[in-house]
C-alpha cells in the first residue's frame, strides 16, 4: 500500500467519522416498542442537524434552528434509571433508544386505557397499536420546560415515558430524528423507507 494510498484510506474515515458525529446517527432497532411504524431489526438513520447543530459527542445544542413537533420519532439518551425494568444505571446513560414525541413543554398529558389527551383533547394517533387494549394508564402532568414526553406506538410492550423513574426526556439528550428506514434485518422487503 502506498503513502497516497494511506492518506486517502485516513481521509475516508475522517470524512465517515465526521459524519457520524454532525449529520447521522445510525441505529437498529432492538424490539417491537415502535411496531408498526418500525419493526425490530430495522436499520434507521438519525438525522442529527434537524432540530439544530450540536457540539459533537455532547449533548449542548449550539443553536437550534427547528423546534421539537409533537409526532417526531426521535434517537436519543436517557439519564440512569435502575428501576424502568430494563437496563441498568451504567448502560443508560450512553445507549440509544428511539419513541416518538408525544407532549411538548408545557403542555398536560395524560394516557387513559387507549386515549392520550394533551390539554384534556383527545390526540388523533393512527399510528399507535394496543393490542391488550390499553394497560398503562398514566395521570394528568404537565410537561416542564425543555422536556418532552415519549411513547413506544406499540403502546401494550413499550417501555417509555409512562414507566420511568424521571418521567420527561430532557430535550437535550435528544440526538436525531428518525427519517429513514434503510434496511430490515428480518425482512428484507423493507428499505429505504422514509419514516412519519
């Protein structure tokens, strides 16, 4: 292999690494808390500059160009929490998860068997799956200021913002947002689909 050879095999991965860090977060989906918007084994893309640009690997938004909307699917961190009935304190704090922005600051919400209300109005979800009917409840909160409140769609088997120990997402652990299924690992008719 020749010098320029090797110049431009670091350039390439200087080029993919900086990528990564400022314009996508790649990420599988690892269960079916988002069925049937995504499926386990989906390969998605995270855009990381829709919402703003962010010092890379940190989670401090130099300036924000786009607020969050209710309905985005988002990639993001969570602080430790040994008592959500998976993970652990450690593991947390870097792993990724994705769910979708349900209530924004400011806003009441509240889940009621297969009802969510946001201000006391029942919020239209055609994208959302009960298939046990609705069995986490969840009472009226207002949502404070720079947090969010997320839900799995396939809201029977999704572990999210009804069950943590610190109910509402900080905004700025918020990576990405979800716009592309590339591929599926389990079914390879799904790819490049765009992601609502």
């Amino acid at each position: 292999m020749s010098k320029e050879d090797v110049k431009d095999f670091l350039l390439i991965l200087l080029a993919i690494i900086l990528a990564r860090a400022l314009v996508f977060e790649p990420y599988t989906i690892p269960s079916g808390s988002m069925i049937p918007t995504l499926q386990e084994g989906d390969v998605v893309i995270g855009s990381k500059l829709s919402y703003g640009f962010r010092i890379p690997f940190t989670n401090h938004m130099l300036f924000q160009y786009r607020p969050i909307k209710r309905g985005d699917i988002v990639i993001f961190t969570r602080p430790p929490d040994p008592y959500s009935g998976h993970g652990t304190a450690l593991t947390d704090n870097f792993k990724n998860f994705v769910k979708r922005v349900i209530a924004l600051p400011g806003e009441v919400v509240e889940v009621r068997g297969t009802k969510v209300l946001i201000n006391g109005k029942e919020l239209d979800e055609p994208y959302a799956r009960y298939y046990k009917g609705g069995i986490l409840d969840f009472p009226p909160q207002e949502v404070p200021e720079g947090k969010v409140f997320l839900l799995g769609d396939n809201r029977d088997d999704s572990t999210d913002s009804r069950v943590w120990s610190y109910v509402f997402l900080d905004i700025s652990r918020i990576r990405g947002k979800v716009i592309l299924v590339v591929f599926s690992l389990s079914d390879f008719q799904r790819r490049l689909l765009l992601v609502k």
